[in-house]
C-alpha cells in the first residue's frame, strides 16, 4: 500500500475520471477483509484504484468528513 503520497495527489487523484479510494487503517480488520473483496471486485470493473492509509491523510478525512474506516470512494 503507498504511503509516499502527499494530500495534493490524493485530491488530484479524486478529481480525475471514474476511480476508486479506498482508505484503512492498518490495525482494522474489517479494512483487510474488505480490501480482499475489494481487489477480487475490481478484477472485473477493472477500475483506476488508490489505497491510502488514513492515518497519513488527516486533512483529507477532514475535508471528505471520514469519521471510521474502511471507506471506499467512487468518483464518477
């Protein structure tokens, strides 16, 4: 998973065409099943994916007003 991003590539990444974000927490469980599912799912659609783990992206759950994990974001 990449942490090397900063908030103003995940932001240009959000704005660009039809994607997905998918954000976690390294200590959720849920976020590991969830991710599994998720990667199998988009074997179909097939669809741009970034997976960014929240605890670096403060000012990102802030502004997309995030308040748990996992989350998954489609923007279309």
């Amino acid at each position: 998973m990449n942490n090397s991003l900063d908030i103003k590539d995940v932001t240009t990444f959000y704005e660009e065409d039809k994607h997905l974000i998918f954000g976690y927490t390294p200590t959720c469980g849920t976020c590991k099943v969830s991710e599994r599912m998720l990667d199998i799912a988009n074997e179909i659609l097939q669809l741009p994916l970034l997976k960014i783990d929240l605890n670096f992206y403060p000012q990102f759950c802030k502004d997309m007003q995030i308040m748990s994990t996992p989350i998954l974001l489609l923007n279309e």
